[in-house]
C-alpha cells in the first residue's frame, strides 16, 4: 500500500513538549527538523543544564517546541519519583523563562525498545497511561512514541524502505547507520515525509490497519498492537521490524497530513 502525505509548514503548532531519553541524538534530530526544516522556535532543556534558545523563528512566533532530556535513559524514569522530581525542576526554569504551561501543550515521550537499557514490563505499564498528548484524565498528559529498536529507525526510515526492514539489535542498527553515512543533520523535507510513509506502510502490516483520527484521541489500543507484535518477532525470530513512531507526534500537530485519514 502506498501513502500520499503532505507537509504543512505554516500549520500554527503552538507549545509542544518533547521528552526524550538521549542526550544528544534525539536533541540533534529533533532540533534540526523543527528548526532547520520546519521553522519554529527550538527551547533545549540538556541534561543536568540550564534550558538555553537554540533557535528563534523568523517565521512563526507563536509556536516553539521544548526539547527536555529525561534524567536517564530508562524510561522507568517517566513513573518513578526521582524522574518526577527532575521534570518538575526542568518545568519549573521552563515556565519561569517561557511562560511554558504543561496544561496548553502537546507532550511526547520519545524512547527506545532496547531490551538492553528498557525492560518490556515498563512499556506494557505506561502504554496504557501515555495514550494522549494532551489529555489523558488523571494520568500525565503525553503520548508515548517507541522507536524499535533505537532512534536510528527513524534516521534509517528517512532514507531506506524499512518497511520490511530487520535488525537484530539497537547495537547493530546504530552501526549499519553509522556505516552508511546517513546524518541527522542532513534529513530533508521530502525525506521526513519517506520516513512518516514508511511508517504508515508498516502499522498497516503490523495492525491490519491504517492510522485513524480515533487513534490520534487514544494511542493506547493500536500502541499495544505494536508493541506485542515487535515483541513476538523478538521471541520467534531474535530480531526487531525496523520501526520508529516519532512521525505519529507530526500527524498528532498536524504538520503532516495524509490524503486517508
């Protein structure tokens, strides 16, 4: 199946908060696709660091997106106290120099299926909590997007068909990206909408499926599907379906519109 999907560059995205467990890639990509290809306004909140403007919009100024490094890579963190409290501390600076109110933005946590550093358990935990980027009742606001088995799923999707693509480990991913060359920094307009098409092709495979608009109000259900399905190859065949979900957070703000849904 093939997709037909645009790139809406003038869409007014407002507050966006991005939570991710990198301290570099994920800032890197991230940064370079909002403000490089997109144009908005880029808040980084690094690591143990004070959160500092990388980039100001000539263009639209009434949307910025807020780039936050969690306290470690283990997405354990996102329900623990010690995590808690470092995100309240990062929000705290956020609001006191942005205005950054977490109630009126659109929040996602961006994080790896390494079984390495993130246990199964704690995705089968938060799927169910992390289901809406703006509303999810008594729970944190925020969407969960995985990348399987690393962020260099969605380097890779950006150039390659990796909607039947296989890899073994986030290890061997990283290198095979490394190896081909493929640079963040690089990624074009045309090629982030290959990676949101890459991704359509495999959920559809994966879920029997295509994305909805109930989706985007609830990730929990087709997120689950997912997960089990990436799961199950684990098990039966030691390898993951290149895949990263990072694009669900763009058709969540309306920065990419498909003709079907």
């Amino acid at each position: 199946m093939k997709y037909s999907v645009r790139l809406n560059k003038d869409k007014n995205i407002g507050k966006v908060v991005y939570i991710v467990e990198g301290a570099r890639r994920e800032l890197t990509l991230l940064s370079h696709i909002f403000s490089n290809i997109l144009d908005y306004s880029v808040v980084i909140a690094p690591r143990k660091e004070l959160p500092y403007v990388k980039y100001e919009s000539k263009r639209n100024r009434l949307s910025r997106v807020y780039l936050i490094c969690a306290y470690e890579s283990n997405i354990a963190f996102i329900d623990n106290q010690k995590g808690q409290n470092y995100l309240n501390q990062v929000f705290k600076v956020l609001y006191e120099d942005y205005q950054l109110e977490l109630s009126d933005a659109a929040t996602y946590f961006i994080f790896d299926r390494d079984m390495k550093s993130n246990k199964g358990r704690e995705f089968n935990k938060l799927i169910p909590k992390l289901k809406n980027s703006r509303d999810n009742g008594v729970d944190m606001n925020g969407m969960l997007l995985t990348s399987y088995p690393a962020l260099e799923a969605y380097t890779k999707s950006c150039i390659d068909n990796t909607a039947i693509d296989w890899i073994k480990s986030a290890r061997e991913l990283k290198l095979k990206v490394a190896a081909a060359q493929y640079q963040q920094d690089k990624i074009s307009d045309k090629q982030i909408l290959d990676a949101c098409c890459n991704m359509l092709v495999s959920i559809n495979d994966m879920a029997g499926r295509n994305l909805t608009e109930k989706d985007l109000d609830d990730f929990a259900e087709l997120n689950k599907v997912i997960f089990e399905k990436e799961e199950d190859y684990l098990t039966q065949q030691e390898m993951y379906r290149i895949l990263s979900l990072i694009s669900i957070s763009f058709i969540d703000l309306g920065l990419m519109e498909m003709e079907n849904i």
